[in-house]
C-alpha cells in the first residue's frame, strides 16, 4: 500500500522554495507514495511554475473564494495601502482561516502524513493524528534576532512537528543552539536537483539578443527586505568606473524592489548597462552563459541559485550571508565569499575571478567534485526513508 503524503505550502510562486519543491513532487518514488499537494492561496495568473507539476500529484487550494484571495495577490506585485490592509486582516483573514481549516481538516484525515514545506500551518495542525514534517528555509538566527517574543512564538509552532527539516548544516546547529528542547527534532536535508535535466534546459535558446552578450548574472527576487540587490548595483558600479569592464549586469526576477532599483542604477550611472530581464520561466540558459554568477543577500536558507549554477560548472561570487553559501561553496573553495553589504569587496572579488586563470580553474576543479554534495539520489533517498518511517510510526503509536 502506498504511503499517502499531503504537501502543504502557503502560496504557489516564482521564488527558491517554490522551485526546490518541485523537484521533491517529480523525484518522489510515485510507486510508493500517492502525493496531494494543497496550496493555502489560489494566486492564479502569479501562479507561473503551475504547469511543472507532475500530471501524477493532486493538486487542490484551501482557499480560492476571489474575495478572499484578492488583497492577498496584490501584496506580492506591490505594498498594500492602510485601509486595505486593515480591511483584510479585520474583516478577510477570520473567513479565509477558516475555510483553510475546514478544507485541510478534509483533506488530513485521508492522508498517512503531511510535509508543511514553508512551515506555515503549525496552528492549523496542533490537532491532526497523524506524522507531520516541516521544512524550514531561513536562517533562525537572522529572522530571529534574539527577539524572546518571536522565539517563544516560533517554539510553540515548531513543536507540533514530529520531525524539522533544515536544508543546511549550520541553519540545524543554530535550530538547536536556539530551541535545545526540540534538538532531537532537527535533521538537515540539502535542496537538491537534476544535474542532467537542469543542463537540458539550459540549452534551450531563448528568444532574446541579450543571451549572445558578455555578462554577469543575478537571479534572485527584487526584495530588499531579503537580498541585498544595492550592494551588488553598487559593486557593478564600481567594476565599471574603476576597472572598465566590459561585460552588463543581468538582473533576472521580479520583485516589489524593482523601481527602486531601477532608480538606484540611474543615481549609480549605470542604467544602460544593467538590464532587468524580469521573470524568465527557464532561468538555465542565462546561467549557463553568464561569465560569472552573482549571488548578494542579507540571509538566507539555501539559496537555491547558487546549487543550480554549482550543477551546472560555474564561476560564483555571493555574500556569506547566513545561511546556506559557505556551505554551497564549501568554505570559499568552490566559489569566492565577501562580507554582507560591502560592495568594494564584491567588486574586487568579481574582478579577480574575471582577471585570474588559475583561481578560475581552481575553483572550478572543486566545483565539479563539491556539486555531487547536491544530487537528488543522495537527499532524495534520506527524505523518503524519513516519511516512511515517521508514517509507519505514528500509524502503530
């Protein structure tokens, strides 16, 4: 008999957790596991990774009422005025609760296990009988920020989970360091992919002039409050005035950012060499030709670009921010690290990756052996025996 997973996840989008679960719902053993995915919010036309869902997962929404889902859609292109924020944590979010718990309590008591992959539905799952994972994405430490309120509140969701999930070695020991009593329910699992499906999308040509230009290559979300996109607009600013290089900045994703900075590119002077491509539904040719790939953030989990461009043999250059890019690039080895927010040493870093030959094939000769670290087999393997044994656990307690 197959073991029935349900995968939770708040919102369906274009973001790393998005894409990193995709790859979870193709790689499954469909042959032991019958797997429903739930999404909380139907976000429609946002919704642009829809079509990657194998035929073979369910798919259903908690919440689809337009009514309800509509202030909730337009907070990810831009922020909300007052009044609408008022109105829809007064009046909108008690119903959409609601409807949420009604329609997942559906869907829990025909399942062996649920997998909250954003950790998001702690509060709606205090209840439920039956084995329960969460995935956490972030670095504790930096969301955290030693706020006793917010660690109190974080524990009590945390600890309705039988297993957490950490998709880094260091974001485990700060789960640890921070919630001891929950130590026993921490294990990491590195995000992992396709090394031979992702070099295949990558060859696909796209129809853009762009592609066939000399260029560095930034894929993340235009969001500030996370990535730190104006060290990096700073740094190419400095590449340009100082060193003369030749290559433009690509910047490929979208974001509430994006017009400030656009702006800032030109206060910088820079606007007619950075381009921002916007969301490009197969990122993998432009990373597969970048001259190098550019990764600049306040804190992280695991960014999911920077596994991509290991797998796929390039040259990196990111912030060493928490967490998830030591790691990725093993200490430095396989990629240059800076200091968050110093935009003279992602520029010197850039320029001495552009400018030496023996760093580009040393960093590269571990790169090709380092990036096996983030093979599917190995992680998908461990998180299927997991769901195994905490379903057959909790199945016979």
């Amino acid at each position: 008999m197959k073991t029935r997973i349900l995968f939770l996840i708040s919102r369906f989008l274009d973001g790393g957790i998005d894409t990193v679960m995709v790859e979870y719902l193709k790689n499954f053993n469909h042959e032991k596991f019958e797997i429903t995915l739930a999404i909380g919010t139907k976000m429609d036309e946002l919704e642009v990774f829809l079509d990657r869902i194998p035929p073979e997962i369910g798919v259903v929404y908690l919440v689809s009422n337009p009514h309800l889902t509509k202030y909730r859609k337009e907070k990810v292109t831009h922020k909300l005025p007052l009044y609408k924020k008022i109105w829809n944590e007064l009046a909108l979010t008690p119903v959409h609760r609601l409807q949420m718990q009604r329609n997942l309590d559906l869907l829990l008591v025909k399942s062996d296990l649920v997998i909250d992959f954003d950790c998001s539905y702690g509060s709606f799952l205090q209840k439920a009988k039956i084995a329960k994972i969460a995935f956490f994405h972030f670095s504790f430490a930096s969301i955290l920020q030693n706020r006793p309120n917010h660690i109190k509140r974080l524990a009590k969701k945390l600890k309705v989970y039988d297993q957490i999930i950490t998709i880094s070695n260091q974001m485990q020991q700060e789960g640890e360091n921070i919630f001891p009593h929950l130590k026993e329910r921490f294990i990491h699992i590195y995000n992992s992919f396709e090394r031979e499906a992702l070099k295949k999308k990558a060859t696909e040509q796209p129809n853009n002039a762009y592609i066939n230009e000399p260029y560095l290559l930034a894929v993340e979300r235009l969001e500030e409050s996370q990535k730190d996109l104006t060290t990096l607009l700073k740094a190419f600013a400095i590449l340009k005035k100082k060193y003369n290089i030749a290559e433009k900045l690509y910047l490929l994703g979208e974001g509430k950012s994006q017009n400030q900075l656009m702006q800032l590119a030109i206060n910088l002077g820079i606007e007619k060499d950075t381009v921002f491509l916007g969301f490009q539904s197969n990122p993998y040719p432009w990373i597969a030709n970048c001259q190098i790939l550019v990764h600049s953030s306040k804190f992280e989990g695991l960014p999911t670009v920077l596994i991509e461009g290991l797998l796929l043999g390039k040259l990196i250059v990111s912030t060493d921010c928490p967490t998830g890019p030591r790691e990725i690039l093993k200490d430095g080895e396989a990629g240059i690290l800076t200091p968050v927010g110093d935009a003279n040493a992602l520029a010197e870093a850039i320029y001495k990756l552009k400018e030496s030959e023996t760093l580009r094939t040393r960093i590269l000769a571990t790169v090709a052996v380092h990036s096996e670290t983030f093979s599917y087999k190995r992680n998908m393997q461990k998180l299927e025996e997991l769901c195994q044994k905490l379903a057959h656990e909790k199945k016979y307690q």
